[in-house]
C-alpha cells in the first residue's frame, strides 16, 4: 500500500512537469492540432506516468509517449501501433488481462508488469535533447526506486535501455562487465 501512495504521489508531481518548454509546445501543439483520424476527440497532451502492477517483476522501459497515442490517451502505449502489438504479446504471457488498449479507462489491467518510459512528453521527431532526457530522469529514478521487486527489465528501443542503463548506474549499481547492447530483433 505505501509504495502504491508513493508512485501515486509521483504520479501527480509527473503529470505537473513543465520543465521543458519544445516538449510542453509539441504536445500541446500535437492535441491543437490533430490528424483527421482523431479530430474531436480531447487530448490528454500531458506528461504520462508509467503504470502497472506496483508489485511488478517486469519493467518496460520506452523512450516517449507518441504525439497522437499516449499524448492523446492518457497511457502510454495506448492507442498507436506500437501499443497495438505490445498489449496483445503482453496478454498472450498473461501479463495483460486484454489484449488491447485504446484509451486509459478501457479496462486494461497489468499483472506482474509496469510500463514506463524515458521521456514523458512526445518529443518532436521522437529525439528528446540530452537536456529533456536530463530532466526526466529523476523521475524514473524514483519509479526505479519505488518498484522494488522488478527482475526482468525489456528496453523498447535505444533511448529506453539507455536511460534505465543509466538510471541504475545512479542508483549505484555496478556496471556490468559486459554491457548488454541493445538490438531490434535481438
């Protein structure tokens, strides 16, 4: 109960950011302005939390919200392609109890498994500043902190193993001898 307070409370400080003004601009243009796909609809055009399973031994770790899926839906993943294939592959190891997700409130429910990522806001181009990247990341290492059973960590492109890379090396924890490199397909 008390870590759930805690990413809670985290939660709240995360979707208040606006530290960084070319992100604060980008999402909110991205939800003024939206594809004709999803005119009419309202735009979270927030920072995102991660979310999960407190209690998770999976962590998944990805570089950004997409300016017209998580921005617009309030979770990360949620809404676009790349959420598409995640939340079914997630369902089939059954650690999603659906396995779609089209906004925040549909349902969808982790088991063992938190979602996270580097940047909270979508980045232009999908290339956040070291700057942006700099000033997120105390806020995925209190997450990392706070999330203290994880086991298995899934980095979803470059800039997410990265980051949780040097998230721990803060932490204190030991460089491994051979850093894992990060590959698609790998």
């Amino acid at each position: 109960m008390q870590d759930r307070t805690a990413l809670a409370r985290l939660d709240a400080r995360i979707v208040r950011c606006v530290r960084c003004p070319r992100l604060v601009a980008h999402r909110e243009g991205a939800a003024a302005a939206p594809p004709r796909r999803y005119r009419g609809q309202r735009y979270w055009a927030r920072p995102l939390p991660g979310f999960g399973d407190p209690r998770a031994r999976l962590l998944l770790v990805g570089l950004a919200p997409a300016a017209h899926g998580g921005n617009r839906t309030g979770r990360l993943f949620t809404g676009d392609r790349s959420g598409d294939w995640l939340f079914d592959a997630l369902h089939h190891a059954g650690f999603a109890n659906q396995p779609t997700s089209r906004d925040r409130r549909d349902g969808l429910r982790l088991r063992d498994a938190w979602i996270t990522a580097a940047i909270r806001c979508a980045p232009p181009a999908n290339k956040p500043t070291p700057r942006e990247m700099a000033r997120c990341e105390p806020f995925l290492l209190e997450e990392l902190r706070l999330l203290s059973r994880v086991r298995v960590v899934v980095g979803l492109g470059r800039i997410g193993w990265q980051a949780y890379l040097r998230a721990r090396r803060a932490q204190g924890a030991a460089r491994p001898r051979r850093r894992p490199a990060f590959g698609h397909g790998a």
